[in-house]
C-alpha cells in the first residue's frame, strides 16, 4: 500500500531531472502557435518568442530558448539596420545619385542622407529620386525667397505704375456697379410700396409670393445638401490604438493588398522606401511584395511603426476609399480601437 507514492514520486523525479517531458518535442497545433503573444521587443519564431538583434545586426538564426536572443550577425559594408530587428539580412544603403551629394554618410546603424547639389532642389513630398533645376526669377519679379536643397526659389511681380491705374479702374468699374443694382433694387421697392399704398395686391400676387418662397426654401435645402456633402468629404481620419502593438500591425499587413498596384511605388515612396529598397522585390508576386516592403518599413521605423501613418499615406494621394476599407477591417476583427482623436 506504502509502494504507490514512491513510485509516482520517482517518475516525476525522473521527469524534473530531465528538463522535459515525453510530449514536449512534439509539434503543437497551429490553433496553439498563434495564441503565443510576443513583446515589441521580440518576435516569434515557431511556439517561443525570441529578443530582437540589435541595431547594426540581423538574425542569423533563431532562438531555442524563450525570452533570448538567437544568433545575431552584423551588417555588411553597404547594409545597415537602424532599429532592434529579427530581418534575415541587413538593408541596403541609400546611394547617392550624381545631382545629389552626401550630407551623411551610411553606417552599419544608420543609412545615408542625400542632399541635392548647390543650385538644385528636390521636392520634400515625393522620394527626391531626381533634383531639379532651381527656377530664376523673370525681370518682371523679384525674389521672395532663395532656392534650397528642399524647395524652389519664389517669385513675386514687381508692381508698376500701369498695374496700379488698372487697379483703380477696377475698382471703380466695381463700385459703379454696385451702385446700379443698389438703384435698381430702389426702384423695385418704391414701385411694390407704390402697389401696397393703392391696394393693388390681390389673390394672385400672394399666391405668387408664396410659390417663390416655396422655391428660395428649396434651393436653400439644396445649398444644404451640398454643404454637407462637402463636410463629410472634409471629415477628419480617425486615429487607431493597437490592441497588441507591433503583433496587431502585422496583422493588417493583408489589408493592404487592397492598394492599387498603379499606386504602389509612390505609397512606399510616401514611406521614404528608397527606390533601391523598393526594386529589389519586384520579383515576388504582388501580395508578396506588399508584405515584405511591410516588414523592411516597420524594422526601419522600429517602435514608431504605425498603422495611423500607412493610412495617412494613402491620403496624401487621395487614397481615402483604401484608406477607409483598411481601417474597418482593422476594426471589424479586433487588431484595433479607435481613439479620442482624429488626424
């Protein structure tokens, strides 16, 4: 009778020696591998979540132990990481074209910064793949601000004696104007008091009255209409707050196959994606390349990384509709909420 417990209290002493038990080498179900939670800091590999490498580095291979890093490799000259990562080779440095020169140069944390040449300018809100020519003022103008790396010189017209006297003329035609209607509007009135004062009025003018204030009621309601239209054109994007951080971003990384693939390079420009960065993927399918693209701008932005700012990307180029069917799907399956706020 006193032979049971030991034998139970050895076999699980056998069990603790050992660090394991029978069924721990088997593969767990895939239902168990997705309800593994990662931190920011780390990213799942298999049923165990491993620490990122750190900037400068890239993953050579994973972890086998939770809450570790795995192998962690440096970048190669030409390549680099600016954030903690789990990327499987390190990103290529931006290089600098022959109208630009190098205002900082790549390192193994932080890629290159370009700035275009003396005497040329690159527009801020596309990728500055080319400089352009700064503009020079007509003789006519004069300077009201000097090109930079980032903007074109502004011009102004100069103003002469002949733009001043067709000035004034304008003026006056328009006060001479203003004065005709004042007098015709005069007249009407004296001429409907006139009518009043001999009890000219009758039925049919007030039928009359009343249908045209039926009619201005009508063109006021549809002045309304239209004033209403434009506010919900004009309605602020909400902002969104990530129920699980970085792991509810990727989630959403499907979405975003949704993005017309006529509009794809200037998205990921709108991302400040390097055209080198960009190219390199073209020959994936195009889903694949979505997703990949993803993950290189979110190792790039690190903690940063948003889904607020991919949606105000596709609204700078008037994506609103995309922008809209992304931020429901994000909604409709629990990856977000949405805040206080709008942006």
């Amino acid at each position: 009778m006193n032979r049971f417990p030991v034998v139970i209290s050895v076999l699980i002493g056998l069990f603790a020696s050992t660090a394991s038990f029978p069924w721990a080498d088997l593969d767990l179900p895939i239902r168990t591998q997705r309800e593994v939670r990662c931190r920011d800091e780390e990213y799942r590999s298999g049923n165990i979540c491993c620490l990122n490498c750190p900037a400068g580095t890239h993953r050579k291979s994973a972890c086998t132990t939770p809450g570790e890093k795995g192998q962690c490799e440096e970048c190669e000259d030409g390549t680099h990481t600016q954030h903690a990562n789990h990327l499987t080779q390190c990103i290529p440095c931006t290089l600098c074209h022959s109208d630009q020169v190098i205002f900082r140069p790549c390192s193994h944390t932080q890629d290159a910064e370009c700035h275009c040449k003396a005497g040329l300018f690159c527009d801020p809100d596309q990728a500055c793949e080319t400089c352009i020519k700064c503009s020079r003022c007509e003789k006519d103008e004069e300077v009201v601000r000097n090109c930079t790396a980032t903007s074109n010189t502004e011009c102004k017209k100069i103003p002469t004696q002949s733009n001043s006297s067709s000035g004034i003329v304008e003026a006056i035609a328009i006060i001479v104007s203003v004065l005709v209607v004042l007098g015709i509007v005069g007249a009407l009135i004296f001429c409907c008091m006139k009518k009043r004062a001999r009890g000219s009025v009758g039925n049919e003018s007030k039928v009359e009255l009343h249908v045209q204030e039926g009619r201005n009621e009508q063109t006021q309601r549809g002045c309304s209409g239209l004033i209403f239209a434009q506010s919900l054109e004009d309605e602020p994007f909400p902002e969104l707050i990530p129920v699980n951080g970085v792991d509810s971003l990727r989630k959403c990384f499907e979405y975003f196959e949704e993005v017309d693939i006529d509009f794809y390079n200037r998205f990921f420009r709108q991302l400040d994606l390097h055209g080198n960065v960009i190219r390199s993927k073209d020959q994936l399918p195009y889903e694949d390349r979505i997703h990949e693209l993803l993950n290189v701008w979110v190792e790039k932005e690190g903690k940063d990384a948003s889904l607020n700012d991919l949606l105000k990307a596709l609204l700078k180029f008037d994506q609103r509709r995309t922008a809209e069917t992304i931020k429901e799907k994000a909604l409709e399956n629990g990856h977000y909420v949405l805040a206080s706020k709008s942006f």
